[in-house]
C-alpha cells in the first residue's frame, strides 16, 4: 500500500511537470488541452483525497484513450507505460499486448528508436517540444511525431509522450499546390505570348515574363514603368480605362488591339484578360499574343479564298447553265467584284473571225457601249490580249488604238486590264475591265485574269456547242415525235434509252413506264434467246444480221397481244458504247385487212366460180337422178332397186353439198354496229399514209364535221375504202413510172386522194378521188364485173370492184364511178343513215 503511494506521490509530480509541459503545446491540439485540464483536476483532487484521486485518475484514462491521433508514453527504456486505443488500433494489437514494450517495435515498426528520443537519452539540451515526420508505406501514409519530454524535479529525463498525427493529405494537398506553383512559373517565364499582370487603378505592369519585353522591345526595367496607354497604337486612355473597367465589372474579355513597339512599329495583338484576385487584392491578368504574321497570312489567305471563290464561282456558273449571257453576266460581276474594280466588258469574236462584238458589260455608259461595240479584232487592249493570247494590264496613256483612244479618255478611265477567252487552244474573245484609278495588279490577281479567262472560254465553248447540238436534238426530235412509226432506241446494256408517242400506241407503254426498261421486254418469249444472242453477237463481232436491213418481225404489247411489225435497225458506235435505234412500223392492221381481203377475194372468187358451174354440175346430177327414179320404177329386180336406190341416195347427197357450198360462198355474216364514218375513214388512211407519203402520195381530207351515225359493218366498208385507196396508189404510181417521178416532182405534181364525205339529203355521200391515170372509157363500165382488171397481168385479180360492189350493196347504198382518162378517176358511195 505504501509502495502504492509512493507510486501516487510519484505520479502525482510527474502529472504536475506533464501539466507545465501541455500548457506549452499548440492550442489546434484541442484534445491535449482537455488531456492537461483533466491532469489538472486529477491532481486537485489527489490533494484532497484519495478518492479524489481515484476519480481524476480515471477522468484521464478516459480523456487520454478519448484522444483521436495515437498517442504512446514510455519510459527511459524505450518500453510503452501507457497508450491510448488509437493507437492499439494502428498497431493492429491489444493494449495489454503493447504494455512493456518497446514502440518501435510496434507501431511503427522500426529498425531503431526517433532521433528525438535518442536525444533525450542522452541528455542533451533540446526543446521541450518537437516535432519528426516519418512515413508509413505498409499504409501509404505519413506521420508528424510530437515528443513531450517528462523530467523529474531535478531535471532528469523519465518519461517521453508521443502523439503520432496523421499529416498524409495535408503532405499531398502541399505537394500539389508546390507543384501547382512550380507548373505555373514555367508556364509564366516560358509562355510563347506576353504575360502581364496590371494594376486596373494605375495600368502598370506588376508581373510580366521576358516575351512580352521581347514583342515590345523594351528591358525589364523599362517596361516595367510603362503603363497600356504607353503602347498602346488605338485607343485613347480614356478608352482603355472604360475598357478596364468593363473587365472588372464582367470579369473576362478577349479582343484584339494594335500595340507599339520601342522601335514604332506596330503590331496586331490578341489580348485574354481576367479578373483575379490575390491577398485581397483584384488585378487584371492578361495573355497578350502577337498575331501580326497570323494576320498578313489571313489577308493573303482571305485574297486568295476570294479568287478561289471568283473561280469556283464561274466553274459552278458553268456547271449549273449553258445560257451563254448568263454566265458571261456572272463571271464578268464576280471579276469586278473580286478585283474592287468598277467596270468592264466581255467581248466575242464574230463568226467571220475579223471582228468583235460586246456581249456583257457592267460599270459602262451605253453611249461608250454602243461607240466601241463592235470593233475589229486587232484594235483596243482586247485585240492585243487576243493576239498575245495573255493578259494585257496598261494605263490610259499607253491605250494602243488612236481611233478608240479619245472615247476611253472621255469616259475617264485611268487603268485597264484585259485577258483572252482560250479554251481547248481557241480564242473566243476577252474580258476587259476598266477603272478610274491608277492601279497595279501583281502577280497573283494577273495569274486570276489568267484563270478566269481559261473558265469563261470553257464556258463560252460549251455554250456555243449546246446551242448548236440543241438546235440539232431540236429537229431531231421534232422527226421523232412527229413520226408516224414507233422509234425505239437501246444501248449496249439493252436498256431503252429512246422512245416516242408511236411506239407507246404500238407497244401500249408509256414513255415514263418503258425508259430504262430492257427491250426484251418488248420481245415475244418464242424470240427471246435468238435475240439476246444476236445482241450479244453484234456487241462482241460487229456483225449482225439485220443491221441496216428491214425486216418483218413480231412484238409483244402490254397487254400480252402480239403485234406484225416492219423493223429498219441501225447502230451508232460512241466510244466504247452503242446506241441501236430501231424504225418500227405496225403491220397488224395492214396484215389483218390484206388477209381479210385475200379471203374476201378467194370467197368471191368461189362464189362466181360455184355459181357458174352449179348449173353444169347440177344439171347431168339432175337427169340422172331422174333416169335412175325411171328405172328404179320399172325395176322388179329386188337387187337392182337398191343398188337404184343407193345411186339415188348418192346423187341427192351431191346436190345438197353443192347448194350449201354455193349458200357458204354467197353468204356473208354482218357485225352490223354504229360507225362515225370520218373516223372509219381515217384510221383507214393512217395504215397506208406513211408510206404513200414516201411515195410523193398525199391524201387531201374534206369531211363534214358532225355527221349522223350510220348502221353498218366496220370492217366490210373499211375492206371498200382500203381497196379504192390502194387502186388509187397502183394507179398514181404507174403513172409517175410512165411519165418519170423527177419530172413530175420538178413541175412540183403530187399524187393526189382528196376524200370527202358530206350528208346529202338522207343519205352519207363519201367520195374518193385520184390524180391517176384513170380508166380507159371503153372499160369503164366493166369496171364492177368480177376477175375485170384494168391492172397488167398478175398485179390483180379482178375482184375487187365487185366485191366493194357487193358490199356497199349490203349495206343498202350505191357505189358509182367519174371517170377521167389519164387524169384520174372518182368513186362516189352512198350509205343510208
């Protein structure tokens, strides 16, 4: 118990010293404060009790294990007496486990003890406090040591407390913002632009790096007394203070300025500044950068966009149109506006290559126009630019035509610049510009002459070879529109490339529904392989087999149906490519009338041919059914009266198939319907007109607008038209055989049908006249007898006329004939309505 108080007196002098010894430490150490104010009591307490003493002793435990930062005491033995939880914590140990040993072997873990401690030991004089950083890389932390030497009454050294506070942000966020400064002076000394630090009251420079000395061209200490207005080339230093104060009420800005430098010359700037504020103090932090060469090279960069511009301007110009004045119009405005320059004109060669004429012109007076229009190629500064075939810049004084010289005088021109119009080695006039004032143009804006005088007579070339090809297409396509046969062409893909309004009445496709399309689509399936081979045949040899022939070929239309037409092919070679154009012409309606009327003919032919040998067959079939009927009479025999019978039987047999057959050929079914007679007439003649029309054949049409409607077969009268038209066309045609066609097309005759067809009371009255040869009138009459022909032997059969006859008889009208010897003939049809 005594040992235990004197351990307690002990103590309580160790605690007085630790007293004095916290009172000293830094007041941020909070926890230490509360640490000494608890010693303290505890030792107010001990002096008054033991159970004071008691109750002080743990408010200190309490305290010290209540401290955040490790915290260790230990004696002169290195050993720990006492350690608080942070600092078991840390060590990763129990607080029991730590007592009695040494601390740097525990936390942290050291190969010998701190310097601080060492120096304790050894009882040199130090401070009673101090301070030793030590890193931990087990954790990755770093730590500050705080050492608190206890000494006795004597000044002996007995205990050492260590609080261990953890500095590792602290450390790094010191590091950075060294780092940081470090960084900053680089960027401030090495910065490629002028770095300057102003007073916003008094415009001096309070920091500045070397370059901004370096643009201006003044030392340090020169520049450093210089304040803006001192350099600066524009503003006034009213205005560079307003502007000043613009920055410290916005807090930023950029513009750019022109400064002065020592030597006077001037410079163009680009100038950041913000707001800043250190210690309490706002500044204006500014980065100046001297962009004078970015200028210039901007401006040439900017001249050199506006030529670019000018020509790509033109080229697009070009491009967009072939109106040959409205693109001399652009380039002519583009050049003046480019070049700044007031006026000028674009002239053209004339087509007898002597003279020129101006097309275009801007900036000029009409009465200078309309004297210098027209000119002759050698005169002016044009004629030389054409001649030189190179721009020609000169002034007033030197204009090279004493005629032209005195006008150019008048209108005040001072300068003037021509360049040629040159495209392809050809020259097709010049652009001449003019103005007012002396002018130099260097070399760049005379290479642009140069260039815009290439691109206009590009232009101008194109332009004059669009008119004329479209002057050629013109006409070109006014023949295929207008012709009466389908005109199909295709290129070497087999891709329709060309179609007109026949071939859609042919083929039944419109023109937007076929382009592009193959042609095989156009093509029976029967056909389509020897037709893709011969295409290929052609594209791969050169040869084919129908190339500049005519030939009768089949088509598909549409709507499945397949069309007799007549074929003429041609190829034109562009290129490498082909382009195969073929003339089609429909022969279904042709061949469909020609085979009507074939048959109309043979059943004609039958007709008259039965009807004249029924009477010679009939006849001996009459009188031997008669003898035979005798005979059977008087017969008894059984045997003999059937073979009379069958005999019998036979003959009547062949007397009835002889009257149907002479019903059949008499016979004709009608597909009576309302016909419009002029439009019978004229799908008639469209079947024949083209190819009459080639045979210097016109048809005159005279029908009466409004006609009744009449009750009849269409086909039977367009049989009887079709058959007057075409002895009509025999007819004509042998007579420009007889009397020579170049004769007669020289005295300007024309083969002639005039149709008319007009209401004649209740009747309709159509009448076909020719400009033939007409019929010689002792055959006129017979001109309606069956197999009667006026025609040479072989070219008819006779029928025709009679079969007309039969059929308008049918219809219950009345066909006659005007004859004119070697002048022609006219057939008049009457048809009720």
């Amino acid at each position: 118990m005594s040992e235990q108080k004197d351990h307690i007196t002990e103590l309580q002098t160790e605690i007085a010293r630790l007293k004095s010894e916290l009172e000293k430490s830094r007041e941020r150490e909070r926890n230490m404060d509360e640490t000494r104010r608890a010693m303290l009591f505890m030792l107010e307490d001990l002096e008054r009790s033991q159970e004071s003493l008691s109750r002080a002793k743990n408010e200190w435990e309490a305290t010290f294990d209540g401290i955040s930062d490790p915290l260790f005491v230990h004696d002169r033995d290195l050993k720990i007496v006492r350690a608080n939880r942070a600092y078991a914590t840390a060590a990763g140990m129990d607080i029991k486990e730590i007592t009695g040993k040494p601390y740097y072997e525990i936390f942290p873990k050291m190969e010998k003890p701190f310097k601080i401690c060492l120096k304790a030991l050894e009882l040199r004089e130090e401070e009673e406090e101090e301070e030793e950083e030590f890193s931990y890389p087990i954790a990755n932390r770093i730590f500050k040591v705080r050492f608190y030497p206890i000494k006795d009454v004597n000044g002996g050294y007995l205990y050492s407390i260590h609080i261990l506070e953890d500095i590792t942000e602290a450390k790094r966020a010191s590091e950075k913002i060294q780092e940081a400064e470090a960084r900053y002076h680089l960027l401030f000394e090495q910065s490629p632009a002028g770095v300057v630090i102003y007073d916003p009251k008094t415009l001096l420079p309070i920091e500045f790096n070397d370059q901004m000395c370096n643009q201006l061209g003044y030392s340090r200490e020169e520049f450093s007394r210089l304040p803006i207005p001192a350099y600066e080339a524009v503003e006034t230093p009213e205005e560079i203070k307003e502007h000043a104060d613009k920055v410290l009420r916005e807090g930023q800005d950029t513009f750019e300025r022109r400064h002065k430098t020592k030597a006077g010359d001037i410079r163009n700037v680009l100038i950041s500044v913000k707001l800043i504020n250190l210690s309490g103090k706002v500044l204006l932090y500014c980065i100046i950068r001297d962009i004078t060469e970015i200028k210039m090279a901007e401006e040439m960069l900017q001249r050199t966009h506006r030529r670019l511009s000018t020509l790509y301007n033109i080229d697009r110009s070009i491009s967009h149109s072939l109106d040959l004045n409205e693109i001399l119009k652009d380039g002519l405005s583009m050049t003046l506006k480019t070049l700044e320059i007031e006026g000028g004109a674009v002239t053209l060669i004339d087509p007898d290559g002597k003279t020129m004429t101006i097309r275009i012109h801007k900036g000029l007076s009409e009465e200078f126009v309309n004297i210098v229009r027209h000119v002759n190629i050698d005169e002016g500064i044009s004629g030389r630019a054409i001649a030189g075939r190179k721009p020609v810049i000169l002034n007033v004084s030197e204009y090279p035509t004493e005629r032209l010289a005195p006008f150019i005088i008048k209108e005040g021109f001072q300068t003037l610049a021509s360049t040629p119009l040159i495209s392809a080695g050809k020259v097709f006039g010049a652009v001449t510009l003019v103005t007012d004032k002396i002018k130099t143009f260097p070399p760049e804006e005379i290479e642009l002459l140069t260039s815009i005088g290439i691109q206009l007579g590009t232009a101008v070339q194109n332009a004059l070879l669009y008119q004329s090809m479209m002057i050629s297409e013109e006409r070109y396509r006014g023949l295929v529109e207008t012709s009466a046969d389908a005109i199909v062409s295709v290129n070497d893909a087999r891709e329709i490339v060309q179609w007109n309004e026949s071939a859609s009445k042919v083929f039944g496709y419109s023109k937007d529904e076929i382009m592009g399309k193959l042609i095989d689509t156009i093509v029976p399936e029967e056909y389509q392989d020897r037709h893709i081979k011969g295409f290929k045949r052609y594209i791969e040899t050169g040869e084919g087999k129908i190339i500049g022939k005519t030939a009768e070929l089949k088509g598909l239309r549409k709507d499945g149906f397949i069309v007799h037409v007549e074929l003429s092919l041609s190829v034109l070679r562009a290129g490498e490519s082909y382009i195969f154009t073929g003339i089609i012409r429909d022969l279904t309606e042709r061949k469909r009338v020609e085979q009507e009327s074939i048959q109309q003919q043979k059943l004609a032919t039958m007709g008259h041919l039965i009807s004249g040998i029924t009477h010679e067959i009939k006849n001996p079939l009459n009188i031997i059914s008669g003898n035979v009927q005798i005979l059977n009479m008087e017969e008894q025999d059984t045997e003999k009266k059937k073979i009379y019978g069958i005999v019998l039987q036979q003959v009547d047999r062949s007397v009835k198939i002889i009257d149907n057959l002479l019903g059949f050929a008499r016979r004709r079914e009608y597909e009576i319907k309302d016909i419009d007679i002029n439009n019978l007439i004229e799908s008639t003649i469209r079947l024949v007109e083209y190819e009459m029309k080639l045979e210097n054949i016109i048809f005159i049409r005279d029908f009466k607008k409004d006609l009744p409607l009449i009750k009849g077969d269409a086909d039977q009268l367009a049989q009887v038209f079709l058959n007057l038209i075409n002895n009509a066309r025999d007819s004509m045609n042998e007579k420009q055989k007889r009397i020579r066609s170049g004769k007669l097309k020289a005295e300007g005759w024309k083969g002639e049908i005039k149709i008319t067809a007009k209401k004649t009371d209740n009747m309709i009255e159509i009448n076909f006249a020719d400009t033939g040869l007409g019929i010689p009138e002792d055959k006129a009459a017979n001109v309606f007898k069956p197999f009667f022909t006026t025609k040479a032997e072989g070219k008819g059969t006779g029928l025709g006329l009679s079969i007309a006859k039969d059929i308008i008889g049918k219809h219950g009208g009345k066909i006659e004939l005007e004859n004119k010897a070697g002048e022609g003939v006219k057939f008049i049809i009457m048809l009720s309505c």
